[in-house]
C-alpha cells in the first residue's frame, strides 16, 4: 500500500462513517439539510443564488454503501452553489490584467495543483470594479472539471478570487467546507465523476456534477471528520516519505548487490583458493609464451610494452595466487571499429553496430541498425573470434557482449579485444562489469558532453587475474547468486 492508497483508505472511512463515532447530542443530517434549506430560501430571496431545479430523489440503485442511521444521502445541488468562472483570452490577459495592481486574483487550471494547493502568484489581477466576472468565496472549493486533469485539480480558498471556464467553483451554502473538500477528494466521487465524462476532451457539465450524491453527516460530526483527517494527514506523509525511501532501496537493490557480488569476486573473496588450481602468474606465464610463439608465426603483431603496474595503480588487496596484469597484456589484440561512416544498403546481409548493440553478453540488432552490402563488411571487417570481448567505450560506456559469429562491422564507439584464452573472456566479462571498472573508464574518458575511453586506456586497465580453475568457479558462482538478488527484492515488495 502506497501513501495514496492510505490516504484513500482514511477518506473512504471517512465518507462512510467509520472515522469517528456518531454522538445522538449532535442531531441528524435531515436536521441539517433543513437549515440549509433554509438558508438557500435566503440567499435566493436576496439575489445571492440563483433558485435551483428540482433534483430527482435519490435510487436504491444510487447508494453505493450504508451509512449511519444519522447521515443522509444528497445529491450536490442541495448542499451547494456550483457554477464555472470566466474564460480570457491570452492576449487580454497578458495586456490589460497583467498589471492591475488592486483586484481579485485570477486563478486558471494551471494555478490549481494536483497536490490540492493553489497558486494565487500568477500576476494576473481582476479589477474589483470589473463586475462581469464571476467570484468564487473563502473557503469555496476550486475543482477543474473539463480535459486530462478533470477532477483530480482541486482546492479551497483562504480568499475571494476569479477563477477561469474550467473550474468549478462549490460554494457551500450551510456547513463545514473541508468536509465536502475532503469528500471531492475520495475515491468515491471520482468514480461518480469519471462515470459522467463525455468527449473527446473529457468533462463533465455542472447539470451532471450536481447530481452526484453526497453522504451527508450531521455539522458538528462533519466538524470532527476534518479534524481526524488532518489529525492523520501529516502521519500520511511520513509514511510517504518512508514508502518512497523503501521503494527507492527495492529498485537499487538488484543492483547494488550485484556490484557487491562481483566485487567480492574480483577481490578473492566469492570462492575459495586451492593450491592445486596453481598460480595466476603460471597462467601469464603460459599467455606470454603463446603470444610470443603466435608473434613469430605471424598469427598476431607484435604490440608497444606496457608500463609497469604501479602501487599507486593497485585498488585492493587480492589472494597471494592472483596476478595484477594490465589488459593488453593477456589479449592478441585490442582495436575499434571504423571512426566514419560506411555505405548504408538497406538490402545488405551485414550489420553496422555501435556500442548501444552491445547489451548484458549479447550483441542486439534492433530495427533501426543499419545494414552494409559484402563489399562494405569486407572492407571494414575486424578479427572477431570465439575469444572476443565487445564493450562501448563512446557515449554509454561499458556495455558488454560475447561475439559468437554475428555477420557485422563496427562502429568507434565498440571497442573489441581477443583474449589469449578463450577461457579468460567469462571471467572478464564479469570484471568490466563492476564498479571497478567502470569507475576507471569513466575517469580516464575524455570529453564533455560524450565520454570517450581511448583504446591505449582499456589496454592499460589493470585487471586483477585469478589461476584459471578459480575463474571458472567464479563465474559459476556468480552466475548462481546474481538470480537470487531479484528474488530477494521479490520478497521484500
């Protein structure tokens, strides 16, 4: 349950006599409906109002739930005077009441808010002399009753204003006026006034929104209605606040604890060590070996030596069988795709990705990737093979993807790399993964507006390398735990 929902729940009580006890010294709402009867007679005697057409009674069908013996079931009218405001044009507003210094605040939809407040700051003033606007009363309600905020734009007043042809303006004739106001805002009258929309716009015309019935208590329970529920309203709000926060921690916590789940993989700490899985510098041993044997093959170039690690360079501690070894160091090659634009064919068998193709191991055709005819993947074709890394180093940086055979050429924003192992390429998909390395990329990038990390920074990352079996345990393991973390959300929701 959301704070809206709570608050629902307290206004519905509310509106059904549930919220407060009935108290026989209070009298009845038949009683009360009386006055105001008598009250109207007055004001219409005295031109205030105008006299009223007759409603038709209230139906068995009508009345939705019991209420107190003391209540009463009445249609809108009987309670009050409703009527629209005045419409002005836009350019008469801005020139001739933008300025007035003394007058009545005009308030339109747009002053009314969905948090039930009104802004009477708008800078538009009718004079008071100006008597063919309409004027809504203190203590009158506001509700917009015509387009996509039709009955969820409601206020009360704290002083007399003109208001706009959108409004309505609910003049209470006799009684508490945060009762109906509260009421305005209850499930209930919504769905009778969502019930009376016609057109394309959506509205409801004031013959139909008098009609809606109203459950009517006595005044002095009406009186204590209102207090209960602004007694409430502020414990709402924390709760609000407190919901908002325990929903913001369920949408952060897949994520959250993932990044610490292969955290605590990078640093040895997911899985045990074992002193037969050997050691990882064995392992870059054995790498380095290959690579200089693929070298004078001719299989792979010989690339520029890499700095040495720094101390500075070394974010934590890793298990004494692990090896800190630069990227470059452990892949045949390292590049990008091509830094133009090669020659679309809509009828081509081949595609051109970027960076934004490339998603959680996969790479993505979506509908709006471009194809390329043979000629052009020819052309601009990289070594992609089953040991291929793809991660975006343009604009979203650090999208991951497993090549597996895909007919495609590739964009500069898609940085690829062949691992030495094809074995390595699950544990380091894992690894550009974390925070570690995105928190790396993203400081070494150039640029202001579109971040770029440059092919000498990923071939200098520092990774940090386990014995080859320990990787293979640790990708098991991850690969185990991270489903768990969205069941867990699951049930915290």
């Amino acid at each position: 349950m959301n704070a809206q929902d709570l608050k629902n729940s307290i206004l519905q009580l509310a509106i059904q006599g549930k919220l407060v006890e009935q108290r026989e010294e209070e009298g009845t709402a038949k009683e009360l409906l009386e006055k105001i009867e008598v009250e109207k007679k007055r004001l219409i005697k005295e031109g205030k109002i105008k006299k009223e057409k007759k409603q038709l009674k209230i139906s068995e069908d009508e009345v939705l739930f019991d209420i107190p013996e003391s209540w009463e079931w009445t249609r809108m009218s009987n309670i009050a005077d409703m009527y629209t405001g005045n419409s002005i044009p836009k350019t008469i507003k801005e020139n001739k009441y933008s300025k007035v210094e003394n007058g009545y605040d005009y308030i339109g939809t747009k002053d009314v808010g969905f948090d039930y407040t009104i802004n009477y700051d708008n800078g538009i003033k009718i004079p008071f002399e100006e008597d063919k606007f309409r004027n809504s009363f203190k203590d009158s309600i506001l509700m917009c009753i015509e387009g996509g905020s039709a009955g969820r734009k409601i206020g009360i007043l704290d002083k007399t204003v003109c208001f706009g042809n959108k409004l309505c303006s609910f003049n209470l004739i006799y009684g508490e006026p945060r009762f109906l106001y509260y009421y305005l805002q209850s499930p209930l009258f919504f769905q009778a006034f969502r019930d009376e929309m016609t057109g394309i716009i959506g509205g409801v015309s004031i013959t139909k929104l008098k009609g809606i019935i109203v459950p009517l208590p006595p005044l002095e329970e009406q009186k204590r209605i209102v207090a209960k529920i602004e007694e409430l309203m502020p414990y709402v709000d924390k709760y609000d606040g407190a919901y908002s926060e325990v929903e913001e921690l369920n949408k952060k916590f897949p994520e959250d604890m993932q990044k610490s789940i292969l955290q605590y993989a990078i640093q040895g700490n997911l899985v045990e060590q074992r002193e037969e899985d050997g050691t990882a510098e064995d392992l870059y041993k054995q790498v380095q070996e290959e690579k200089k044997k693929l070298i004078k093959e001719g299989k792979i170039k010989k690339t520029k030596t890499l700095p040495e690690i720094t101390e500075d360079e070394i974010p934590f501690d890793i298990p004494e069988n692990w090896k800190w070894v630069r990227l470059g160091n452990i892949v045949s090659v390292l590049g990008d795709g091509i830094h133009g634009t090669p020659v679309y064919d809509d009828r081509g068998s081949y595609y051109f990705i970027n960076g934004n193709n490339l998603n959680n191991g996969v790479i993505e055709i979506k509908d709006n990737t471009k194809k390329v005819d043979e000629e052009q993947f020819l052309k601009h074709k990289r070594e992609l093979n089953d040991n291929t890394v793809l991660v975006s180093i343009n604009g979203t940086i650090g999208n991951v993807a497993f090549y597996a055979g895909e007919k495609v050429i590739l964009g500069k924003s898609a940085c690829y790399f062949n691992l030495m192992n094809e074995d390595f390429k699950y544990y380091l998909y894992w690894v550009i993964k974390t925070k570690y390395f995105l928190d790396y990329a993203i400081k070494k990038a150039t640029g202001t507006t579109i971040k770029n990390v440059s092919l000498a920074t990923m071939k200098e990352f520092v990774v940090p390398l386990p014995p080859l079996a320990e990787q293979k345990r640790i990708v098991e393991k991850i690969e185990e735990m991270l489903p768990y973390t969205k069941q867990l959300v699951k049930k915290v929701d």
